[in-house]
C-alpha cells in the first residue's frame, strides 16, 4: 500500500476507529449512556464462570469468595485514574502509557502484553463456544474452535458502530438467559444456598490468607479488561453541565466499575459449579469448570433436556458472540499500533484482526482451557506490574510528585523513545513476581506473587521518576503544534488531519488549546497579558533606554526609541512569543505590549488574526526557512531535505505556515519566489513541458515542499525529518516519473 494509501486507510474511521490518535470529537456522537452500555455489553464473556468455579474447586467457597472480592477493589483502585485520563482525552490505553512513563517505543512493550491478553481470552472463550457445540450438536472441538473464531469476523470489521449496535440488541437476552433460572433456584431451593456456603472443595474447609490471594491472582488477570472497557469510553462525549450525571454514571460503571460485574459472575460461577457438582453430576469433578456444564446443569433442573440444551447453546453462542468481537476488535487496535511504529507501515487494521484470530485458534488447538487457573495466575503477574506503574504515574508521579506532565502526552516529536521509569518498574516488577511465582524465593512467599508485583511496581515507579528528576517524559516543553484535546467539556472540530480550533465550551465562549501543565484550555473573553520583558525579540527592533520616569507611559514597557517598521515589529515579537506560546494564546494585546504600542495600532496593521497568521507566516518564511537556489532536481531535493530538517529544529514555527496554509485558499502562505524558482528550474529541466502542465507539476511541487506537507506527515504519521525526506522523495518520484523521459533536459 501506498503512503497516500495508507494515510487514507488510516483515517477511515468506520475501520479504523482512530488506533493512533486521539478519537475527535465529529467521531464520538453517542450519548454517555449508550457509551456506557456498549462497554458493559462486552463484559458478557463466561470465563468468569469459569475462573469463579475453577478456584471455587481449589480452595472452598470462602476462600475464593473472599479472593474474589479482594480483588476487586485492587483493580477499582488501578483503573480509576487510568480510565479517566481515557475518557477525559479520548486515548486508548497505548496512547496513555506513551506519556506515563514508557516512552513513544517504550509502550509498544505493554500494547503486547494487552495484545496477548486479547488472544488468551479469545481462545478461552472460543473454547466455551466449542463445548456448547460439542454438547448440543457432537461437533468435534477444532470445528468448534474453527467457528467460534471466525464467526466475529464479519461484525468486527466494522469497528465500534457495529459493536454498538450488536450489544444494544443482545445485552437484554443475555441478561435474561443467565440470570433469570438462577435467581428461581435461589428462591426454590435454598438448599443449594447452604451447600454453596459449606462447600470446601479441594481445600481441608479453613480460611487461609494464601488461599484467598492465590484466588485473587487468577482474578488479577482479568485486568487487561480495563483496557477493552477503555476503546469503548475513550469515544465518551464531552463533558458538560447538561449531561454531567450520566457521564459521570457511564464512567463509573463501565471504566472500573466493570469488574464489580465480573466479581459477581465470578460468585455465580462458584455457586454453579456448587450447584452441579451437588444436585446435578457429582462425578464432574474439575469438568464443572465449563459454563456449558454449569447451564444445562442449572435449565435440566428448570426445563426438558432438549430445551435445556437449546437455551444454555443460545446463551453461550450469545455470550462469545459479544465478547470476542470486543477481543478481536482490541488487539487489531494493540497489534495495528504496534506494528505500524515498528514497521512505519500500515497495511490497515482488517489483517490485525485475522492475525489476532489466528493466534486464538492456535491457543484454543494447544487446550489452553484445561490450564486456565495456572495460565491466568501466571500472566497475572507481568498484567498487575504493567497497569499499576501507569496507575501509579497518573496518580503519584503527576499529581502528587509533579515530576510526570499531567497532560498525556502521546506524540513522537515531544517524546523520548524510551522511558527507564516505567520500563524499569515493570521489568523488577515482573521478574520479581515471576520468580516468587516460580517458587525460587520460596515457597512461603510463591501464593503471595501477585502482591510482589503489585507493590515493586507502587515503589518502583515514583523512585525511578525521582532518580531520573523526570527527564525522559518529553523532549522539548512544546513544538508549536497544538494538542488536539483541548478542553474539559469540548474538543475540536476535526477535518481531515488537522484540528480546526477554536471549541465552544458549555458557556458559549470560544475556548482555544493551550499547552501547559495541569491546564488544558483557556477563554479568550476577557483575557489580559502582562508584559514578558523577559522574551527577547530581535535587537533591531529595541535598543535600551534609561528608565522611565514615574507617570510616563509614553516610555513604559517595551518603548523603541527610534522610528522602524511597526509592522515587522509587530511579527518580530510574535515570533518571539511563539517561543513560550502557541499561536492561538499570543493576543494582541500581549503584541502591543510586546513591542511597546497601542493594541489599536495592531489591529491597523493586522485587522484579523488570519491577516496575522499568514503575515507571520510569511516573514517567519524569510528569515527563518529560505530555500536555497536550485537548479536541477537533485539540487530542489537536497534543498528542501535542508527545510525539513529546519522545520523539525524550529517546529512552533513552521507550524505556523502549515497552518496559514490550511484556513483560507486564498491566503498564500509561502512566497511567490518558491512557485517562481520551481518553475525556472522546469524551464531548465524540462523545457518541451508544455504551459499547463508546468503550472500543475509546479503547484505539486510547491506543496511537497511545504510546511502543510510536513505538519501532516509529523502530526498524522509521528515522523521525524529524515522519514518525512523519504516521504518526500517518493511523491516527487512518482509524480515526475510520469512525464515522459523526452522532457527531461539531458546533463
């Protein structure tokens, strides 16, 4: 695929649906609640069941009862900052970690620890579906596997808009499939309440503090949860006065409120396999495991068999259906990104998806599901060190330390590659559990694991952010490019790559981004600036002068002392504050006392802030990124190589002309000698080129080399010059490879 191919493939977003940025706002049209409920809708899955029953078996019902309830509140405590920063700025979990204390490359590192938690849980709920086939249809299992896995290929193709649709029509049936004949055994038979009660399982029947946190471990894994519950709230709304409680109620059930459900089909799962193993089969044994038996166990007791059979397959047909288009949905998301960064290629997310099939159903044919306890305590370990060192930035590195910057920051230019804070953590974190886990710190300390992971990786992460004072977590303080997520309760409107500032807040005021810490946006009603004579500007433009004395403004501030041009003053000084600022937050009133004149003199000048911007974009063009003279081809490309890498030292500035470029057709905001130097060297190079097509090769040309190009490529593509050069090469190759050789002037 092309650049251009991919550069449209990637911005479809009803494919798509914005895996390397963040969701704009013309994408995120649902309301709260129905956000909200289409988060919860994936949280059908049955492996619940099974993992409630699995350690219900090894330890008795109160140990894992409690082992079930401890975790929990754990998880709540991980998830609540991190789901918020999602559904505050509209990120998935990658975008988050990039910020918090990984790295651009770093966090590739955690997006496949999410990646393999996607397929593990496929495979195990894959394998459900195959024994409800296997039991109502004797369906071999690789058949079962092989249908369970491609049957959510046509639905999650289509992203979030097919997601939400499928789970708002099928939560209502699941819900009544699964709860309904339980809560009717409960009321008929309370008989089994007091059998699940007394149930000791494998265990001699006493509380063990191991017993309950080896329960809690296999719960532990399910918290990569949090990160599918996370690509469905990151496309919440914007937060407003109107729609405050239902954001809010969205948020705390569907971000880290979803484990209190899964906690509950955990119990369920536990009194299920109680219920089978004591009034259905007493022979099941381990097999009690399986939802398949669990249901048809609990409906023989309601129903026929055959309608038992019936009801228990459309449950779990149902159940897998919703959950494992939610599990292929986010690892082609985890494995696109990854990819895409590694590769700088991106053939689209519908083969991520099959990829993700693909290794499921090899799980799935390896029997992952007999090994479910050790494989989900396992992979326990290295999910609690990733997820508690990004919980841990959030909440202590950025507001509690203030070394971390609040905003998460996801974009390559003011990133570092990698991030010793967050890698070292979940790196000790991780081998540190593993071992304890292994049994070589002993066999005291091996049920305890999980904790170790926990509390490293608590410890770890703030010591790290201290030792390294905090200098990994950006390259530079701003590069001029405003971040897209800009406000509390609005962000921009979006066309085609770039944000089209300024957002209306909830107050009806024109809020415009701003880049600084722990602030996130600004009103421009009522704004005041006080003089920086700190910001220099050029020394042309000012020469020093004893102090004024008291009373006289007519010397106040910066007064120049001899006549010069107010206008290229006037640019001088923006100039020089779009050092500390970005365009939008530069006023003019902050402009006049900048160069020492009335804000109505400014307005003379530059009567609108388009008239501003491409004026400055102009002169900022002539002093700042002159091309050099050219005569050939290869001298136009070594000269605009030159530019790029200008644009990348100085990006505030050249965002600047990629942006007057952008808001008016008709606002040139490159000098005519570029379009007149490119034309010349096509008189020299290709001189049998014809009037038109000179002009046409000339205007694409102009734009390859342009600061628009390069903005798109950097804020769209987070490439760096040199890939932005390659880029560059390509389009101008290809374009001037379709004109005939005969054109070209031989040496």
């Amino acid at each position: 695929m092309s650049r251009t191919g991919n550069a449209r493939a990637a911005a479809e977003d009803s494919l798509e649906d914005y895996a390397f940025r963040y969701v704009p706002r013309t994408f995120r049209r649902w309301s709260a609640a129905s956000v909200g409920a289409t988060a919860l809708g994936s949280i059908a899955f049955l492996a619940d069941f099974s993992i409630g029953a699995s350690v219900g078996i090894d330890h008795g019902t109160i140990n894992a009862v409690l082992g079930i309830l401890f975790a929990p509140v754990i998880i709540i405590i991980v998830g609540v900052p991190v789901a918020y920063y999602a559904a505050r700025y509209n990120l998935d979990l990658d975008l988050i970690a990039r910020g918090s204390g990984f790295g651009y490359y770093g966090s590739i590192i955690t997006t496949v620890v999410f990646a393999g938690f996607t397929c593990i849980f496929f495979a195990l709920e894959g394998a459900i579906m195959a024994q409800g086939l296997q039991v109502a249809t004797g369906m071999p299992p690789w058949l079962g596997y092989l249908i369970s896995t491609v049957v959510v290929i046509p639905i999650v193709i289509y992203g979030m808009r097919a997601l939400e649709r499928l789970h708002f029509w099928t939560t209502p049936m699941w819900l009544a499939l699964a709860l309904l004949p339980l809560l009717w055994i409960l009321v008929s038979d309370p008989e089994s309440v007091r059998a699940f009660t007394s149930f000791s399982g494998n265990s001699d029947g006493s509380i063990g503090f191991g017993a309950v946190v080896s329960s809690a471990a296999v719960c532990f894994a399910l918290t990569p949860q949090l990160a599918e519950q996370i690509d469905y709230i990151r496309a919440m709304p914007p937060r407003t006065p109107a729609n405050a409680r239902s954001w809010w109620t969205s948020f705390a059930l569907a971000g880290p409120g979803w484990v209190i459900f899964s906690g509950t089909k955990q119990v369920i799962g536990v009194f299920l396999a109680v219920y089978v193993l004591v009034k259905v089969d007493a022979t099941l044994g381990h097999n009690a495991t399986e939802p398949v038996k669990q249901f048809v166990g609990m409906y023989q007791t309601l129903f026929p068999d055959w309608l038992a059979i019936v009801l228990a397959l459309l449950l779990i047909v149902v159940a897998q259906v919703k959950i494992n288009v939610t599990n292929a949905y986010s690892g082609s998301l985890a494995w696109s990104n990854v990819f895409t960064r590694v590769t700088k290629h991106y053939p689209g997310r519908t083969i991520f998806v099959l990829l993700n099939l693909v290794i499921a159903y090899g799980l799935m044919m390896l029997d992952v599901f007999t090994l479910i306890s050790f494989v989900l305590s396992l992979y326990a370990n290295v999910v609690m060190a990733w997820l508690v060192t990004i919980a841990t930035d959030i909440a202590i590195n950025k507001w509690v330390l203030r070394i971390s910057p609040r905003f998460p920051e996801f974009r390559r230019g003011m990133l570092h590659d990698w991030n010793p804070v967050g890698l070292v953590s979940v790196g000790l974190a991780s081998v540190l559990s593993l071992l304890a886990f292994a049994g070589l710190l002993g066999t005291a300390v091996k049920p305890f694991s999980v904790l170790i992971a926990i509390g490293v990786a608590f410890v770890a992460t703030p010591v790290m952010a201290l030792a390294t004072r905090g200098r990994y977590y950006l390259r530079r303080r701003s590069d001029g490019i405003d971040s897209p997520c800009s406000t509390s309760t609005a962000t921009p409107r979006v066309s085609g790559s770039a944000a089209t500032s300024p957002a209306i807040c909830s107050s009806g005021r024109i809020c415009w981004p701003r880049r600084s810490e722990g602030r996130t946006a600004s009103c421009s009603t009522s704004r005041r600036w006080r003089s920086r004579s700190t910001i220099p500007i050029a020394t042309c433009f000012r020469r020093k002068s004893p102090a004024p004395a008291p009373g006289d403004r007519s010397r106040q501030g910066n007064v120049m002392e001899e006549p010069v041009d107010t206008a290229t003053a006037i640019l001088a000084s923006a100039a020089a504050l779009l050092r500390e600022h970005t365009f939008d937050d530069i006023s003019y009133r902050a402009l006049a006392d900048e160069v020492g004149i009335s804000e109505r003199t400014v307005y003379r000048q530059y009567p609108t802030r388009a008239h501003l911007l491409a004026a400055l974009s102009n002169w900022i063009e002539q002093t700042h990124f002159p091309l050099p003279p050219f005569v050939t081809v290869a001298d136009f490309r070594a000269a605009v190589h030159d530019r790029f890498r200008a644009f990348d030292a100085s990006p505030a500035y050249a965002y600047v002309g990629a942006r007057a470029s952008a808001i008016s057709l008709t606002i040139d905001a490159e000098p005519a000698y570029i379009t007149r130097a490119i034309e010349a060297m096509l008189d020299v190079s290709a001189s049998t080129l014809n009037r038109r097509d000179r002009r046409r090769v000339a205007a694409s040309l102009r734009y390859f080399s342009s600061a628009m190009f390069w903005a798109r490529l950097r804020t769209g593509f987070d490439m760096d010059a040199g890939e932005i050069c390659d880029a560059f090469d390509r389009a101008v190759g290809t374009m001037l490879a379709r004109l005939l050789d005969a054109t070209w002037a031989k040496p």
